[in-house]
C-alpha cells in the first residue's frame, strides 16, 4: 500500500513537472506580445533618451534589459496614418483619406480584407485585443456613423477578440469609452446626438468642430483624470485573464496627447510643467505593465515593444516645456505632423530576455509598419504580396543581429502630401520647402511649428532666417544625415543626381 501510495504520488508529481515542461515549452515557441504605442512621445521625451526635467525610470528598465533604437520612424508624422501603418504593414501615404487626423464621423479606414498585426497573431492560436486609443475609424464609408447603434466594423472585425478604449482621441468628442462595439454606459433614452450641446473639458484651446451632444450616462463615465489609469487597468485585468495561454496586447496610450490631464499624484511631479507631468504618469503606466508581467512570471516569455505613434507636439504644453528646459524631439528638427526628423523620429525598444541584447543601442534604420512583417516571422506566418506590402522583417535587429542594413528605403508621410519623404540610406529627401505640418507663426499658438517655430528655439537650418523660409531658397530638401543628423544644411542644389535618383525612387513605389 505504501509503495502504491509512493509510486502514485511520484506519477503525479512527474505528470505535473511534465505539464508544466510542456507548457513552459509552448510559452517559448510561442511567446507573447504586447506593443505599447504611445501618444506623441518625442524622441527627446524619455530618460533613457537623454530627457534630463523628465524621470522615466520604468521605461528605462525596458532599455537596459532590451534594446534601443536611435533610427526608428513612424509611418506617418501624424496619429491616425502611424497607427495605420502599424497594424497594416502599408504605407498610409498609399491612402487618399489618410494623411490627417481622423474625427469621430470617419469610418474605418482599414480595408476588411486587409491583414492586420492581429490577424497575424490571431491565426497563430493568440488571444489578441486593442486596448486603449484607436482612431482608426468605425462603420462603412455607405452612412455617417451613428454612436448609438453598433460600431461596426471596427477592430473585432481586424482580428482583435477584444476592443476597449478611448475611440477617438482624449481632445476631440465623443469622449466616451468603447467597449467591443458599443458605447460603454449608453442608454436608448439619451442618445449621443449631433448638432446639440457640445461635452465641455478643461481644454486649453478651442476647436471648431461639429458638437456631440446627449449621452449623458456614458459621458460621465469618461474623467479626464482618470483615463491613464482606468486603461492601466484594464489591460493588467485582460493579461491576467489571459496569462494561461499566448496572448497578444496592443496597448495604446492616450499619454501624453493633449490636454494633459493626469491623476493628481502626477501633478506638479516634473520639471517640465503638465507636458512632464503627463509623460510621468505615462511611465507609470508601463510600470503597471512590466510589474503585471513580472508578477505572472511572463517576462521571460514575453516580447515586449514600446514605442510612439509620431514624435513630440510643440503645443502650448510644449512650449511650456521647452521653456523649462525640456526637448520633446531632443536635438532633433522639426515636430509632430512635419516632415523634418522630429515629427516621425520615435523611441522603440524592444524586450525579448534571452533573445534580444540588454542595454545596447542600434543604429538599424525601420519603422513602425514594420512590425507586421517581424511579427509574422515571429509565428512563422507566411505573407504573400498584398499582405502587408511596406513591412520589413526586423527579426534579425530585434536579436540584436549586426550585418548590412536590412531597410534601405522608407516612405514617411506627413501632415500635407506636398511634403511627401524619402528615407536612402544616409540620405532624406522631402518635396517641398518648411516642414509640412502645422502652421503656426508664434509663441502661445497650439499650432506653433515650422519655419517660425524654429526661429524660436534658436535651432539652425540654412533654408531659414528670422523663422522664415528665404528668398532664394531651394524648392525642395535634401540633408545627409550622416554627417547632419539635426537637418541644418539643404544641400539639394549640391547633389542634383542624388535629388534625381530619390525622386524617381519616391515616385515608382508611391506608383506601384
């Protein structure tokens, strides 16, 4: 009997070692994913990046166990068109309608038989879910949207099992959560509705837009002070749930978009007003994250990516900033929706213990429209031409893999298409004068950027003088960022053929 007894005790305890062999050696062929997209985190805005007025020790913990990127690029200079890029593996320059910001009347802007990072994933056996901003549109182009019906299509029907976020963005109505594809807290009595009474926030601009009205319920569920931590929440809840069995996480931050509301512990916690303040509690909430992770036991078995969906923002919250001796972009030129390298130059850090290297930096030129591809190599999908057509695989730079340049092309929008950018190796082209983003001429303006702006911060370029472009000036720019990493020399008129070479090149792909 009691050798029975031991013998079944030994079978079970070899049973359960055997079990959680396997499954520890599932968890490796198939380790989990999060992307945490922040919003308008420049690449100037993290300490591990240089920020002295800001402290963003958690985020800096993911840069000292994985590796940094120093050439990394959004798709776009701007929200919506990055974010397309991210999850389609396309160019958004490829789309008519996806070169601005898209508002709360605008419908989904990815094609229904578009693969997506999480059809990727989704394939794979992963659970996936969208936590946090989409701005990526809901409905069909046939009607105007209507919040009080369902939001459909929207993510589930992009291969996520699970949508729960900020629709739009934290400036611009309905500000309100969405929950798969309803309105959270919506009721038939009191229905959002156009034209009636705008929701008003502490906004510290005005903006001309259609009012959203109605839906009182679900609008009092939204406080402006509590979205960073309600979205932390959230997604450490939906880990949990889903820690059992591989699970890709695309988390995206309203941190630090305007107006920077954060939880009152954050206030007044930087050196570098409310925009610091924000980016504190951004760091924050990534420390939820890791800490989630760390406490599952899923670091190890985890590829983790933080990155940003444009750079910094010079908005009055960024001239206060930059006034306290804060550079969103760092020495970078230019800002969010431009052209110039500060609008699309992000921080992107990858995790991955055991694969990737801890606490080194790579030059390797990508962007975010990458990640479709990567992540494809990453499950072994196979994509054929019309599957994410703009991504590059960067597996081999992810582990930290040094050998010739992997991307020796990239496409970059910006706000305007006349600015239109090509990335050759050292090499930016961009076709036409200033930056192509936003347009305002001073100090205090929301809108402050371009040529004017930069007469203000006291950053040189040749093509500018007393923050206006010159008399005289070349029509387009062309900078080696090789030997001028900060843009201040136009030398279009001194390399004709290389002008030639990447205008044709821009040209065939945008045709292809």
């Amino acid at each position: 009997m009691i050798k029975y007894i031991l013998l079944s005790t030994l079978t079970v305890f070899t049973t359960i070692f055997c079990f959680n062999f396997q499954a520890h050696a599932q968890s490796k062929e198939k380790p989990n994913v999060i992307i945490i997209n922040a919003d308008d985190i420049g690449y100037g805005d993290l300490s591990s990046y240089g920020a002295t007025k800001v402290s963003t020790p958690n985020i800096d913990k993911i840069a000292t166990e994985g590796l940094s990127f120093t050439d990394a690029h959004s798709a776009s200079a701007v929200c919506s068109p990055s974010r397309y890029g991210l999850i389609t593996g396309e160019y958004p320059a490829r789309k008519d309608y996806l070169w601005g910001p898209l508002m709360f009347k605008e419908p989904l802007s990815v094609d229904m038989d578009q693969l997506t990072i999480a059809d990727v994933m989704k394939d794979a056996g992963y659970k996936t879910a969208v936590i946090g901003k989409w701005h990526l549109g809901f409905g069909s182009r046939e009607e105007v949207l209507d919040w009080n019906k369902a939001l459909n299509p929207g993510p589930l029907e992009l291969g996520f099992d699970y949508y729960y976020g900020v629709p739009v963005l934290n400036s611009h109505p309905p500000f309100v959560y969405v929950e798969n594809h309803h309105v959270v807290g919506l009721v038939p009595e009191d229905p959002i509705v156009y034209n009636k009474q705008a929701i008003t926030r502490e906004f510290d601009e005005k903006f001309d837009l259609d009012l959203v009205g109605g839906g009182d319920a679900a609008h009092a569920l939204y406080k402006d002070r509590e979205i960073g931590t309600n979205l932390a929440n959230r997604a450490v809840k939906w880990i949990k749930k889903n820690k059992d069995d591989p699970f890709f996480l695309y988390f995206a931050t309203t941190n630090i978009h305007h107006p920077f509301t954060p939880a009152p512990r954050f206030i007044a916690s930087s050196d570098a007003g409310p925009y610091g303040d924000a980016i504190h509690e951004l760091d924050w909430i990534v420390g939820e994250i890791t800490r989630t992770l760390e406490e599952e036991g899923l670091v190890n078995d985890t590829l983790l990516i933080f990155t940003s969906d444009n750079g910094g923002m010079f908005n009055r919250g960024g001239q206060t900033a930059w006034e306290a001796g804060h550079k969103m972009n760092g020495d970078l030129l230019g800002m969010k929706f431009g052209a110039w390298e500060g609008g699309h130059r992000v921080p992107f850090i990858v995790r991955w213990p055991g694969k990737t290297p801890a606490g080194q930096k790579s030059a390797e030129l990508l962007s975010n429209v990458d990640v479709l591809a990567t992540l494809a190599d990453l499950v072994g999908y196979k994509l054929n031409k019309e599957e994410g057509p703009d991504s590059v695989n960067m597996m081999a730079a992810f582990k930290g893999e040094v050998g010739e340049p992997i991307r020796n092309e990239l496409i970059i929008s910006p706000f305007r298409k006349t600015h239109l950018t090509i990335r050759s190796g050292k090499w930016v082209y961009i076709s036409a004068q200033d930056e192509g983003g936003f347009e305002g001429t001073r100090i205090g303006q929301h809108l402050f950027a371009g040529s004017a702006a930069v007469g203000f911060t006291g950053q040189i370029n040749s093509d500018i003088i007393d923050g206006k472009i010159k008399e005289g000036a070349a029509p387009a720019q062309l900078y080696d960022l090789e030997k001028d990493p900060y843009q201040t020399t136009n030398v279009y008129y001194d390399n004709p053929d290389v002008v030639g070479r990447l205008k044709a090149m821009m040209e065939k792909t945008m045709a292809e």
